[in-house]
DNA sequence: ATCATATGTACATTATAATGGACATTGACG
DNA sequence: CGTCAATGTCCATTATAATGTACATATGAT
C-alpha cells in the first residue's frame, strides 16, 4: 500500500502524489498526452490533473510537446536526473561492464533495478549475434516474470515478499499460475547461491542469468543479466556464470554510496 | 515571478512548488543533506520540509543517503530524467558533437542551456590541452556573464529579458556592472550573426564562442560552446567558428522533437 | 551544572487545494 | 441539422495540507 500510489476508495489524493502518479504514467507511455487523456487514463478527476498539470508545466517539470496541448516529461527532470546520476556515480561503470560482458559472451547483457514493485531494465548492451534478443529499456515487468526478480527481494523475508508483490503478478503472459511457494523456495536458493538461472518463463527461447549487485548493507540494489538463446546458455553456462561474478565485483565499489 | 519560486510575503506555499524547491536545492547543493537544514537554507517551516520529504521519501523521489538522516535525489528521479532523455533523444547525438568539437579543435567544447532564468553547462568534452578548462557541469550562472546567454534569449523582446534576468546579474563577479542596454544590444547583434563570441568577463583568459541550437519554432534551446585561451580564440576564430556551426547543423535534427 | 543549538516529532488551526459539477467549444458522424 | 464524445475552463464546496508552536532529546560550549 506504499511505494507506487494507492488508489483507494473516497478519499482525496494529495496532490504530489497525483502529480508523481501523472509523471510516471507519462513515462510508462513514453509519448506526450493530453491532460484529458491522462485524467481518464488514471483514473483522477479532469479538473485536478488540469490544475496540477499546469503547475508542473510552470515548473518546467512537465513540457508541451507533440502540439495539441500534448505534454510530456520536462527538462527539469533531466536535470534532476543527471544530478541523480552524477551523485550515485554508477554509470560509467555500469556501462564499461556490460560492454565487457556483451563482448565476452557476445550476448545481451542488461542491469536491472527494481521501480516500485516491479522490475526494469535500467541499461542495456546488445549482444553481437546475427538475431539478437530485444528488450525494452524502462518496461516495468512483474517481478516473478524474471530471474533477477529472484535476487531484487531476496533481503526480504518471505511474508513481505508476498506482501510486495501485487498477487496478479504470479499469472505469467502464457495464463500459467506461478506458485508464489515455489518463487519463494527460488529466491532463497537464488540467496543462498549468489546468483539466478532460468529458461525464461515469458518466452520459449530464451535462457536467463542473474547475479546481484548489493549496497553497503548487504541489500541487492541491482541486477546484472545476460540472455541468451537456451542452447548457448546451457552450453556456455560456466562461463556466462564466471563473467557475471567478475563483471559484479568490478562493479561492487562503483555502486557504492560515496559518503559526503 | 515564477520560473523557480517566489517566496513572496506571508501566503503559504503550496506543496508542490515547495517540494520541487528541496529537490533544485539538493541538486544545487549536490550532496545528502538534513531535513532541518534543507527548511533552514531555503527559509520554509521545518514541520512542512519535514513532512513533505517523507512523502517524497516515501515516493522514491527522495532516498536516505550518507547516514545520519540526510537525503539525496532518489531513483525515481533518475528514471523520470532517463525517459526525457530517451524522448528528446539529443544526447548520443550531442556526445557525438561534443566529441568531434574537442577533437577538431583540442578546445573544451560544451552544451548549454537555460535552467529556469539561469545558464547551465549540461554536457563537457574537455579539450586535449595540456592545461585544460574546466567547468562544473550543473552549476546555474547569471545569464549575463556567458556568451551563451546572449543567444539563449535572443527569442524574447527586450523587455521580455529584463523581467526574465533577475537585475542582480548583471553585477559581475569582479563588481562591476554591466549595463542591460549594452547586453541587450550584445542579444540583438548575436541574433543577427547567429554566434556570439567574446573575451570571458568572468575571466581574464579565456575566450568563448557559442552557436545557438534551435527547436522547430526557431527559439534557441540550447547551445554549442568553445571555451579557449584568449590568444588561441583569436588565431583560430574563423576555424573554430566553422567547427561550432558544422556541429549545429549536425545536431539540428536531433534536437527535435519527433512527433508520435 | 547551565545554557544554547541542532534535530526530530506531535498536534491544533485555518488557509487552501482537490474535487465535482456546470458550461463552452469543437469535430465527427449519422 | 442534431447528437455525441472529447476537450478545456470556471467556480463553489469542503476535506485537508501547510503552518506555527510546543515538546523531547541530544550535543557541545561555558
């Protein structure tokens, strides 16, 4: 009942979270919309997102763009972001790592972060192969849909697991019912071994790797995945697995805090 | 009276305006800092400062960092800046240019913009010189004390800019004072040429050159700037020029906004 | 010990922000 | 033409958010 927005039922929302609700829906469709579009969409009074959509727009949080009073996320955010970036200075490793790992294993390699309660590719580095395995940087995926799911709450004991996790997220796109019993049992194995491995469970073709990033207090902020097709990730498991590990440890330092 | 935020007389502020206010003050400060300083160094109620960081906190705009109950620009905020940047995609395109600039004439070569009624540095490619200029990347200047300005505001009237430029800036860092008329008339005639160069009157050492980068409207959004020693500006001033505008026109479409 | 300062929490008050309409305009479509 | 849906603006109502104040606790200086 936290992190995102809950919409209950008669209550007023406030109007930050209204407005991080409007910025995170315009994110998620990663196209300009009209304020009415975007009242209706999420389901808020017309004249509360008009009001509010204004104040962001004077704000330079919110830009028009795409003409029809279509807006769109603002310039401020970029800058928010960059100093975001900047601080927590994880980019330039970020990206030197998984441009390592896409040249060892000539597979897609990813670093993956929770937003809320789902998951979401952050960056991504295609691999060199003649068919390469697409993903969509900043879709917000049920966690239960991915390996590194299995590490991103694995700080977390089962009860809150369970509790974190919206319920419908254990019907996977096929109409399949994952146990959340059984994605429990996985997450402590995936503790226990340090990393997470899987024929995905979205696709048919598709082979996972796993392994966590974590913070000074031990808590996973942060994925680094390979995919790959099924045949060469089993092939090539050894491998894949020993290039993640080492490709985390470089990482380690990087994705700490730097204090003061 | 609007841009930032007027912290006018006795109204109450309004939540919104006031929280976008800690977050701009953090990302000025670029470091976690306390609640109760954040409400005493931008002069608001600590009881409002305090309740609307745990509400940002709670949102993941804001994150506890650097121990001791300070916070710093959360996540979520680097989300939102990445998916302005993935829609307004100038920036592969810009590194692109900046790089090509530096490389072409070893001189630190910049993109600028407006943040609010300030000029801001966003992107650096520091030259290959041996003592290199340097400049921090976020930091709001007066618009008066940099070429860039000249060209960022060239879209307005007269008047238009001297409602816009806070009178303050135009006292220059060494004390004096540079007449509005005599930047106006700087404005006008950099319109005209579509450049704008100068002896830095912030330094006494470099030169500047700067090209406008326009939208679709033909409003400035952004610039292009050398950043060089004096005599090095002025023995390559043509060359240099030529650079600066090649790199314009190549950057010219990816600034743009593509539409649906 | 005594005082001052920095920091966080709790709560009552009241200015106002979020809301639900009413109203106006436009364009598509029969 | 009339009708309907989409879009934007305006305004009164009332739930509540922003504030001031008091309180609690630590820390350090005197």
């Amino acid at each position: 009942m936290d992190s995102i927005a809950d919409d209950a039922g008669g209550k007023r929302a406030r109007g930050l979270d209204r407005a991080f609700e409007i910025l995170d829906f315009l994110r998620q469709n990663r196209r300009a919309l009209k304020p009415n579009e975007i009242a209706a969409q999420i389901g808020a009074p017309r004249s509360s997102v008009y009001e509010l959509v204004n104040l962001l727009l004077r704000n330079g949080i919110l830009e028009f763009t795409g003409g029809d009073g279509r807006v769109f996320l603002g310039r401020k955010l970029y800058f928010l972001g960059a100093a975001y970036e900047n601080h927590f200075d994880f980019t330039r490793e970020c990206e030197n790592a998984l441009e390592w790992l896409a040249g060892e294993t000539r597979e897609t390699a990813q670093f993956c972060m929770l937003d809320g309660n789902k998951y979401m590719v952050v960056r991504v580095k295609e691999g060199a192969r003649p068919f390469r395995i697409a993903t969509d940087v900043g879709r917000l995926i049920p966690i239960p849909w991915t390996a590194s799911g299995r590490l991103l709450v694995s700080h977390l004991s089962n009860e809150e697991i369970l509790a974190f996790i919206p319920k419908s997220d254990f019907r996977l796109p096929n109409g399949e019912w994952l146990e959340p019993q059984t994605f429990l049992a996985e997450v402590r194995q995936a503790e226990k071994d340090g990393f997470f491995t899987f024929n995905s469970i979205v696709d048919s073709f598709t082979h996972c790797f796993a392994v966590p990033l974590k913070d000074e207090s031990k808590h996973p902020v942060a994925t680094l995945c390979l995919v790959t097709p099924r045949d060469d990730g089993l092939a090539n498991r050894d491998h894949y697995l020993s290039c993640l590990m080492k490709a985390a440890v470089s990482l380690r330092d990087a994705t700490r805090t730097q204090p003061s």
